[in-house]
C-alpha cells in the first residue's frame, strides 16, 4: 500500500551515492536526456573527494615537498631542515578538497539536469526506493553506496581514540608519535607522510606489507620507508589497545607494546550496505558485498551495483570503469562487461608502486611458459638528473610477446604504468611499446627500453649476427 504522505517520482534511472561512479553515471544519464534522481546521504564527491584520495594527496604533497627542502643538500642548494606547521598543512588540504569541491557539487548536477535527493535511500521493493520523504519509482536503479574504513574487533578499540581515513586529516597538528594498524596502500602512504612530516611512525601488519604487489618490487619501497625512518613491524598481531595510545601485539617473538601520541586504523574496508535493506528488492549479497555478474547486474537485473560496494579492487577509478559498464548495459542495452584483466592500481609512495594486470607470481599460476624483463632506473638518464633512481620495472610476458602484467617501483611510477594497461587491455604485444617513439630525455623512455629488451636475444644472437656477416659480403 502506498504510503499518502510520501512525493512521488517517476525516474529512468535512481542512483544511491555520490561518489565517483554514481556521478559518473548520473552525469552521462542526464546529460543524455534520461530522467536521472541521484540520492546521497552525506556530502557529495562521496570518499574519494571528502576524506580519500584527494585529502591523502594533498598531505603527500606537503610531506613531498618537505622531503625536498630537507633533501636539496644534494643538489647544492642548502635549506636546512624544514619547519613543518601542521595547521596549515591541515588547511592546504582543506583548501584543496575546497577547490575540487565545486566539480562534484549539487549545483552543478543539477545544472545537468540531475534531480538530487540529501536523504538516505532505502528499498521498498523490486523497483521502489524510500528517501525521506520520497519515494522513488526507477526503470533502472545503480547502487554505488562504497565503503567504510574496516575496524577490527581488537579488545579495547571501542575506549580508544582511533583515526581512520575519515578523521586523520582534521588533525591541526603533526603526531608525536603515530602508530599505524595495517600495511596496506592507506596505512603505508599515511606512514611515509606523516613520517617526512616528523613523527615517528611505526606500522604493525599482521602479514606483508602491500601483499598485493609483487614483492620485488615492495621490497624496494620497503627499503626507503625504513631509510626515512618508518619502523616496520610484520607479522605482527595486534591483540589489544587501550585510550593511553598503547597497543599490544604479537610477533614470533613474542608479546611486546608500544605506546604512541595517535592511533591509526587503516585494516581494510567494508562495502556500505546498513539502511539499504537490499532484501526488499531480491538484492543478494554478504559481508564482501553485493553480489553482481560481468555486467554489473545484481540478481535483480534491473539493479546495478558498482565500485566498492561489491567488494574486489576497491579504487575510485575502478568505479569510474565500472560506471561506463553500466552505462552501456543501462542506458545504450549493450551487453558489455567487465574485464579485470587491465585493472592498476597505484600507492603514491615515493617512490611510487604501481601494478597492472598479473604479478609475476600471478602469471606463473597461470601460464605454462612465460618472459620477465626488468629495467632499473638507475639506467634511466632522466632519472639519474633528478636523483631519482631507486626503482625498476618488471613486465611479464608470453613466449609470443602478449604482454600479462607489469609492475613498476620509482619515480611517476602511477604515469608510467599507464601505457602498459593500454596495451594490456587492447591485446598490443610488446613489440609495439619497442617500436614508439620516446621523447628524450624522459622517465617514460624506460617503457621503451624495457619493451626493446624483449627482443635482445634474437637481435644479438647468432642467426642475426650470421645474417649480417653474410648481406656484408655483397657491399
């Protein structure tokens, strides 16, 4: 039975949540016409803009930046040790997230022709939401609701004073000491920053640092977080944590504790599904997420869920790729569907650690045969300018030259890795990356260099050789 006192709304398209994916598939939706209601409980621009990426990006700034003045003895200009005023750099990136803001603004959506509900969204049935006061009827509907930061169930945490992602970049000042649970991309890029900044920071993981990446390369950028003076503790389980800031754990050591200024939990992170009631809609889905085939399409296939909230590579820019799928099978009922194959994903260290495609572990699961090629940029021309050599890259191969995965630690490295998942994702063999054309002198150039390097030993080995010697007998 309807309920009288709701407004009504009749819609092509309903999207819940306002981060990027949903404002990517609202703003193409109503931009094309389609009659778009984007419902969003909190602020606009969702995680990624208000307390993800790009706040985490404007603190490494800072933290770079201040890692340059201290540095810049190298380069013969003395600066001496850098004064760091926590207070403004809490402002820089206030001012920054202020000045992106207006991109994913109400405003500017609805000047798209986007109808924008500031309430929180329920489902009421197969093709019905409830927010606020409306009820909104929807062909299709797009659930990109995304995560929240995962607090462990460690004793003591719910008397402690935590942060997560959502409240470290209100702090007005630089942590004495900082402890971070978790060495995954958030907890390690927060490390590193805070450290070039000036706390001490210590990291406890309870297995590897950055387990996704292929540990080659992570052992590189481990090198440098312990040369900056971040301590690293591995295998280390945390079994309790109390409201003076000290945190008891685990190791094949034994017990030990450490006490801090300020306590970072940065364990994961958990799809948002509270309030949804997704059940009244025959939405399935568990504690990972809502459940989606290659299309995206829930087990109600006129729903769509997108970004973190199925769980998986949980990246803005994996919701944005997700956001075109939906696009196609919603709007334009194409069938078009998902491929992981080229997914990358970046930790903006320094130096930075990007990956595309399969890890060479991955590849040799996988593949029966395969190629790996390695190029230090320390070979790199541009890099030995700037000082910046620590580093290489690492691409994996068939015998046949198709190009399964590519791993990159060093400066840009988030740039860089870029062109490999073009290549990955447009079937390209590495021949192709061999015969462009790289400016000089550029860090780029070592995608060429890397790429040629496939081909040495058929070019220097003996058939050419032989065949050389035998044309030059003819003049």
């Amino acid at each position: 039975m309807t309920d009288k006192s709701l407004t009504s709304i009749d819609a092509d398209i309903c999207i819940i949540g306002a981060g990027s994916g949903g404002l990517t598939v609202a703003a193409v939706a109503a931009r094309l016409g389609v009659k778009t209601v984007l419902v969003e409980k909190a602020a606009m621009g969702g995680d990624c803009l208000n307390t993800g990426c790009v706040p985490s990006k404007a603190l490494l700034a800072a933290a770079h930046a201040a890692s340059a003045v201290k540095n810049s003895h190298r380069f013969g200009v003395d600066a001496g040790d850098p004064q760091i005023d926590g207070r403004r750099v809490h402002d820089h990136i206030h001012d920054v997230i202020a000045a992106i803001a207006p991109h994913d603004s109400v405003e500017r959506f609805e000047e798209y022709g986007v109808q924008v509900i500031n309430q929180t969204a329920s489902f009421v049935g197969r093709k019905e939401v409830v927010a606020g006061d409306t009820r909104i009827k929807a062909r299709r509907f797009v659930v990109a609701t995304g995560s929240n930061p995962l607090v462990p169930p460690i004793p003591g945490i719910e008397n402690t004073p935590y942060l997560t992602n959502e409240t470290i970049f209100d702090l007005t000042r630089i942590p004495d000491h900082l402890i971070v649970i978790g060495g995954g991309p958030i907890g390690i890029e927060m490390a590193q920053a805070y450290r070039r900044l000036g706390a001490d920071v210590t990291v406890l993981e309870m297995a590897t640092i950055l387990p996704r990446d292929d540990p080659e390369l992570s052992a590189i950028l481990k090198a440098r977080l312990v040369a900056d003076g971040v301590i690293l503790r591995e295998g280390a389980k945390v079994i309790a944590v109390d409201a003076g800031i000290s945190v008891a754990f685990e190791t094949g050591g034994g017990c030990e504790k450490i006490t801090g200024s300020h306590l970072l939990v940065a364990a994961g992170r958990r799809p948002k599904l509270a309030g949804l009631d997704l059940e009244r809609a025959g939405i399935k889905f568990s504690d990972q997420g809502i459940s989606v085939d290659r299309r995206l399409r829930t087990s109600n296939k006129k729903i769509f869920a997108i970004g973190d909230v199925i769980g998986g590579h949980q990246f803005t820019h994996i919701a944005t790729y997700h956001a075109g799928i939906v696009i196609k099978n919603a709007l334009f009922r194409l069938p078009a569907k998902v491929d992981e194959a080229a997914y990358p994903w970046v930790s903006f260290t320094s130096p930075e650690l990007a990956q595309v495609g399969l890890t060479e572990a991955d590849a040799k699961l996988r593949h029966k045969n395969i190629r790996t090629l390695s190029w230090p940029f320390e070979q790199n021309d541009r890099a030995v300018a700037e000082g910046r050599t620590d580093g290489l890259i690492k691409v994996v191969t068939t015998t046949k030259g198709y190009i399964l995965g590519v791993g990159i630690v060093g400066p840009q490295a988030g740039e860089l890795i870029q062109v490999w998942g073009l290549a990955i994702g447009t079937g390209l063999k590495i021949g192709k990356i061999a015969n462009m054309i790289a400016p000089y002198p550029t860090l780029g150039e070592a995608n060429k260099r890397i790429a040629g390097e496939f081909f040495t030993p058929a070019l220097f080995g003996g058939k050419a050789r032989k065949i050389v010697n035998f044309l030059a007998k003819f003049g």
